[in-house]
C-alpha cells in the first residue's frame, strides 16, 4: 500500500512527540524526504561553503536526485515509524534550540519566560510568506498549541512585519502548471487559516512593521494584537483580482462596522496603526522607539498567568464562533479558487511583479 | 386574463431593457398608465405653462380620467409587450440624459467614468422622501445593478441629503383612507429596503448635509459612507410613535454597539458627522468646503477597480448576511404596522406636522 | 406536599402583586421565613440598639432558631396563600417608600418622573455584590418590569458603582460547606443575569465611580451606560482563577472587537471611562463634577417619551439576541461551575483575601 498525503502529515506529527532526538544524521535525511515528497528534486540553490546548516540540508536533498514524490513520501513514512517504535521504551530527548533551527527555514521559534515566539525570518523579503513559510507556521502552530508555553506570539524579523502573499510563488511556473500549483496552494492557505481559528491558547501578533495582505486579513483572529506606530496595513486585493480571505469578510465587518470593512478589503484602503487601533483592529499602538521593550514587558507579565485559566477562558470567548470560521474559511478559499485563475487575476499578478522586477 | 401587479413590475422591467428608445410620446402614455395604475386619477395640480415636461405629463395622466387602476395597469402591460416584440430584431437606441430626466420626478440619475450617481432632487423639501420618490429609488437601484458602471452613489441635492421619510405624505388624507393608505406605504417602505439588501454592486453613500430618520438608518446597509462636516444624523421615531426601520435595529447596534445604538434609535440623540464616524457608521467625513472635490476624485479611482472582482467582493462579504437582513426588515416592518395606527403615533404626528406648520 | 423552592419563588412573587399591605407585623415574619429558609438559623449580629429596623429584622428571624429550612419554606409559602385569599376581595393599599425601605436591605429603590432608581447601597464595602444584594436585585428588577416608571436606573451609592462579586460571601464558610455555597450562588448569579437580560424597558447604567467584575460584565446587557470620567472599568479574573460572566464573553467582542475584548476579559486590562467609551462600552463619559447633574437632567426628560414606543422599540433591538444570551448565561455559568472548585481558584481566592485583610 503508497503512504498517502494524509500518512505523510501523520509521520510529521509523530515526529513532533518523539521522546528521543533521533540526530542529526536521521533529521537530514527526514528533511531530504519531506521536500522530495512535497516539491520533488532539489531546486535549492547550492548555499555557500560557510553556511554548514544550510549545506548540510541542501547536500541531503540533492542525493535523493529524481527519486519520485510518492516514493519519498512513503520513505518519510516508513522511516518515521521505526523511529517511533525503537523509541517507545525510551523517554529522553531533549527539543532544544539545535532542534528547531534544523527544523524551519523561514522561521525562528523560540520559547521562554511562558512565551512561545514565532518569527517570520524573511527580512530581505519582507517577510513574504512563500509555501515553505505557510508550512512551517502550520508546524509551529502546532507544536506550540501542545508545549508548556501560556501564550504564543507571532511577529517579523527586520523592518516589516510581513509583506503577505509572496506571488514569487508563481514567476518560474510554466502556464501549464500553474493552474495546479494555485490550487495546491489555496488548500494550504485554507489549512493554514484553519490552525488559527483552532488554536487553543492565547494568540498575540506583534506587528513590528508594515503588514499586507494576508497578514493583515489574518489578525481577526489573534486575541490581542500591538502593533508599533510605523506599522500600516494594507490589502490591495482588487487590483490583483484577488478576494478577502483569513475570515477578513467575517470578522472585519465584526470589527470595525461594514462601511469601514468595505473601504479597506475592497478599495484597498492602507490605514495606519493609529487608524487600525480606533477601529478595533489592533488593541494598542506603541511609539516604534520603546515598541519592543513596552511589548514585551507587558507581555512577560501576562505569560505569569495562570496558564490553564487563560486557555479556558479564550476558549469560552473563541469556542461559539469556531464552526461559523470554518465554513467562512472554506466560502472564501472556494470563491478565490474560482476567481484566481481568472484572466484578470493572472495579469494583474503579472503585471504586479513585472513592475516590481523594474524597480 | 387580467393583467396583475407583479406583471406590472416585469413590464416595467422590460421597458428597461428595451434597446430601442420608443420616442417621447409613447414614454408619456407610459407614463400616464402607470401613475393611472398605481395612483388612481390624476391628482397633480396642474403645472405652470413653462414648465414644460411636467405639465406633458400632466396632461398626459389627466387625459385618462377616471380610467380605473386594473385597466391601466393591463394598458401599461400590452403597450410593454408590443413594445418588445416590435424591437426584438432592432438594437439602436441610446438610454441617454433625456429618457432620465423624464422617467424621474424627485431624483436626478446620472452615469459616468463607472459610476451611477442617484441624486435626491427635491432640495425644497431637504429632499424629503415621499411615495414617488420611494418608487424612483427602487427603480433606479434596480437599473444601476443592471448597468455597466462599477460602483453606485447615492446623494442629496441641496443642502440637506435627506430629512427622511415625508409625513406630508399623509396630510391631505381622510381619516377614512389614512389606514390603508399607510398599509401600502409600509409594503412600499419593506420592498424599498429589500432593494438595498439586495444590491449587488458596491454601494455608497456621499452625505452631503443633515441626514434623518429612515436616511440615517439606511446607511448600515451602504459598504461606504462619506460625510460633510456638516451632515448630522438623527432618528427621533420615539417622539413620532415610531420605531426603527431600515435593519437599523440589527446593523446599529453590530456596527456602534447596542449602548450607543439604543441612544441614537430609542431616544433619538442626534450624532455629529465626527461622532457618527468615531461609532463607525460613517467611514470618514470631510469638511464641507472640499467636500465634493475629495470625494469624487476618490470615488473615481475606485470605480477603476476591476468591475466584476469590486462585485463579487461584495457579495463575499454581504451574502452571508441576506437572509438574515430580510427576516429583520419584515420584522421591523410587521412591528410598524402594528403600531403606526395607534392613536399615539397618529397624534405623534399630527403634532409634528402640525408645528411644522407654524414654522 | 412539601413546598418546593419554585413554589417559594412563586409565593415571592404572588407577595409583589398583593393589593393590600399586610402590615410590618406580618411583613417581619416573611421577612423572618424568607431568611430561615434560604439560609437558615439567624446569622446576622445583633444590631445596635438605635438600629431600630434591623433589630426588629433580627429580632424576627432570630426567634425562629433552628427551625429547618424546609419547614420555614413551607409557612412562608402558607403565609402568603392565606394573605392572598383574604386580600382578593380588597383592593386598598399603597406601596410605599415604608415597605421598599423593609424590604431591601442593600438597596435604595425609588421612583419618580417616570424613572425607577435602584441603587447600590453598601457603599462602606464598595457596593460590593453579596448573596442579600443579588437576591434584592433580580426583585428590584422584576418589580420595577412591571411597575409604571419608562426606564430603571441602576447606580452605586458612594464612591464606587460597585467592586463586584462579594467575595467574602465566602470567608467564614468551612471547606465542608464551601462546595455546596459555591454551587449555589452560582444558580444565583444565572438567575440574576437572566433578569438583565430579560428586562423589558430601557436600562440604564449610571456609573458613579470605578466598576469591577460582574459589575463590568453586565454593562454589555445594559441600553445606555453613562460614566463619571473618575470611573474604570476592570475584570481581573484570570488572577482569582475565574473566566467572563454577565455574558461579557459574548458580548464585549461584539461590541469592541475581540482583540480589546481579550485584553480586557482575559488579561485584566483596566480601562479608564474614556477607554470604555472609545470602545462602544460605555455611551458617554461626564465630568465628575457635574456628572449627576447632567445625567439626571437627560435622563428626565428621556423618561418623558412615550413609554410603550420605548419598550417595544427596546425589544425590536434586543429580542432578537435574547435566546442566544441566555444559552451564553447557561455556558458560561457551567465553565464556571467546572472551575470555580479547582484548587487555583480556591488558592487564589484565598490568597486575595488574605492581602486584602492585611491593608
């Protein structure tokens, strides 16, 4: 029997309660399986001799050469369940930093003093989020919805928060693949939206800089959202051809009133963190000088909470809607797969990023 | 078989798609059916001999005597269908400023650079909305959601946008017809709100001076709202004997919350152009003196959005909601019928129309 | 048959629509049974001497000794049949400031120019809620539904509107009883939200000075909230191990987004008045200083609207949300009951109590 989608998604989540670190040497080859499985051969550029982590990674993948996708997937699967059965007598392990730098390319997850923090580490892309990005958020969503931590953060490296949608996604694709890969990728952003509707804890965006798209859509969702007085927030969908999605239909007009809701989802009206702040959008704008330390003081004290306490409670809050966010999910991801692949939404991207290439 | 009134309503419809225009005298004796079969004899006080297009109509509907309403409702409906088939092979005509101007009595309708621009046009009465005018905006929203434009505007000429529904409507009423008289009305009021529910393009409101009654409570069914400083909004229903209409009882309170909704709808406090912005039901007010030159400068770019996906956007956002806004607009309604006839808001009334006169 | 507690809550209210006064004698004795039954032998110290009517309360209810609960439930409910068999045929009476004086011990209820004022008075204790104040409230309440004022008032006696839930209802309880006490204040405070929810005319909050608690919570049920600018509103609940009540987790998010909603509910954020005002909490915020005097002007002539257009008015806002709330009152009170036992909320509790004792 092929180890389907599905085995493959279960074997990553083994992975995640393994008790003993397996080493380096299996994590590679896990990592080398897991991108031959999900985007086939290494189309990694070779990284420079100094940066080893990312070498080592890169030397793992490119031996699998042209192994196929569905061999690689049931090579993942298999190899993950003899990890998990030599390991069931044993209770070591440590997670530790080493670990989840191996782990993600895009991000950096740390957690300490109750906080777990997710970081978008795509600086000189603005923190863009490209398919590896929506999947490891989807990772560390998790992973941190079942750690210790009392509260879990999102937040950007660099000067933007996150620039959103990265459509670089699509420039090397030929046109008779691009209908596939859109698609794939809307089934990824709706699985994506899904872990932040379900998240179980207290969920806090600290947006650090400018946020569009996709990261501004999303943040009807976080539980508390600060953001520094340099932050603006934008969703130019209509000139891209593009539609509300991250629950934005639903949970904006929630917010801010429809009137307002309107001129920013579908006129793509840019507000400031001041404007976002009044209207309910962001709970509290911070002079960018003092952001960080306000921030995270403020969010040091929180985290000494009771953890089960604030979980029950964002529970009682969040629960009633969970459902009426999933079928707003599944409504919004269905009109954007009928609409995407418009003639408009294809040159409006395109020439979206031609003008870019020009700058 | 006779000819019904929902007959009426699709001959109407078809004389909008009509491709050939079918001269001005036809349209007169269209005209002149339909006041005939909706109104009864002419009741129009006879115009001043230079006004000449009103009193072409005039004498048209006065030509018609005591032709009674069932025969000129089946009238209108034949006229409409030989019409029709009469220009099935034809496709010339051009719908143009004149056919506007004669098919409007209280509104001015106007469509440029993607934009239909409905605008309230009796200034003397601070455009106050009585059965015809009801009537016109029905029909003029019904034809802007067929019309090529992208987005739709409504407006007031003058100094006011509009003093709301016109109680005058009942002045020269006998106690006797006054009971049906505002039955119908009412039935007239559910289907004018329908209308606005139910339009499926992006709808804006451009405030241009003091806003009251059913005008203000409208504005939660507009996805933008732009304001003068010198608008104000106010819903005194409680000291008429009347109650909340326009959904306003569903979307105030989701858009300013019910504590400060219930102040506005229940005991009538009258909002500031800043106030109602603040509370979310205005999306951003301008002062007066650049009113008209921002507004339009701005609605003018929107309206170079790309057409089908502003639309599509809108209803992604909106239709979730239809099902709900109708139940709550016949609720409301029911809820008037029930009390609109009681003898405190027949005195209401009186009292008001009454000092009104003093005035 | 043995009398059931809903045949004491009925024989209560059958008391409230007794036409003739029975006379302090008999009303002394309810009292007394009313006392014994709910919470059984007298517990209150012996008042001063000068305190003339405590001591006669006291005196009343100290005389019954260790009558069982059950057996004084019965004669309550016995007294009142015969009261309201003899009274049927008499129809004098007149309910006066004397009977409202007796029957509420932490509150002052009066009535005039169309307002019913039901104010907190247990101002040396903050007005905080006890067991006594949540029972005289939901009889407030129902008294006043049904009474002929327009709209009821609540506000706070002294400084403070009211710093919430008692909690020294449960300082002298042993931990053997401390499970049942719990429980049963519980159902107390589902009644008492109910009745909130329920009532059928304008409420209007008043708030004189800082709010805290259930005292917050509630304001999301309220029609008008005004606020003297020395007010703030505060739920710190998470630090006493408890979660939102008063259907505020429901409510608030509504009403001010859940990003602020959760800083608020979950986090413990205070707010100042004008926070709560920017936030749609609370509808308009007053200068200390001449605060009552400009509230009570307003409100007076509020109350002179006609009185029945306000409260089907009300109810066209209001019904709409009324089987929702009451399942959020019944969800929340169960996560509360679930928790509310745990050894954290205990601890913290106890350890709030214990630093309160030692200021």
């Amino acid at each position: 029997m092929r180890a389907s989608q599905k085995d493959l998604e279960n074997a990553v989540n083994q992975m995640k309660l393994l008790k003993k670190d397996p080493g380096n040497e299996v994590k590679l080859k896990l990592y080398a399986l897991y991108k031959q499985a999900t985007e086939g051969p290494c189309n990694m550029p070779k990284p420079g001799i100094y940066d080893l982590i990312r070498k080592a990674k890169w030397e793992a993948w490119n031996t699998l050469g042209n192994l196929p996708k569905e061999t690689a997937r049931q090579n993942y699967v298999d190899l993950v369940s003899s990890l998990c059965s030599s390991s069931e007598s044993s209770s070591q392990g440590k997670p530790g930093a080493d670990r989840e730098q191996l782990r993600y390319e895009t991000l950096v997850v740390t957690s300490e003093d109750g906080i777990t923090k997710i970081m978008l580490n795509r600086p000189s892309k603005k923190n863009a989020v490209n398919l590896q990005m929506y999947q490891e958020i989807v990772l560390a969503l998790k992973a941190a919805s079942q750690d210790d931590s009392t509260i879990t953060v999102l937040t950007g490296n660099g000067d933007y928060y996150s620039s959103g949608n990265d459509l670089t996604n699509f420039t090397n694709t030929s046109p008779g693949e691009i209908q596939e890969k859109a698609k794939n990728s809307l089934i990824l952003v709706r699985e994506f939206v899904g872990c932040f509707i379900d998240f179980p804890k207290p969920l806090i965006a600290v947006v650090n800089g400018p946020a569009v798209g996709i990261a501004v859509t999303l943040l009807g969702l976080f539980d508390i959202v600060y953001a520094s007085d340099r932050a603006t927030f934008h969703t130019p969908f209509s000139r891209l051809g593009l539609h509300p999605e991250g629950c934005s239909s639903y949970t904006f007009p929630k917010i801010m009133g429809p009137t307002k809701a309107t001129e920013m989802l579908i006129f793509g009206k840019k507000l400031t963190a001041e404007e976002a702040c009044a209207q309910g959008l962001v709970t509290e704008v911070f002079p960018d000088r003092t952001f960080q330390k306000e921030v995270w003081t403020r969010l040091k004290a929180y985290a000494k909470l009771p953890s089960n306490v604030l979980r029950i409670s964002k529970q009682v809050i969040r629960n009633r809607e969970k459902e009426k966010l999933h079928s707003v999910n599944v409504e919004e991801n269905s009109v954007l797969q009928g609409t995407v692949l418009s003639d408009e939404a294809v040159n409006a991207v395109m020439n979206f990023l031609s003008k870019r290439a020009k700058l």
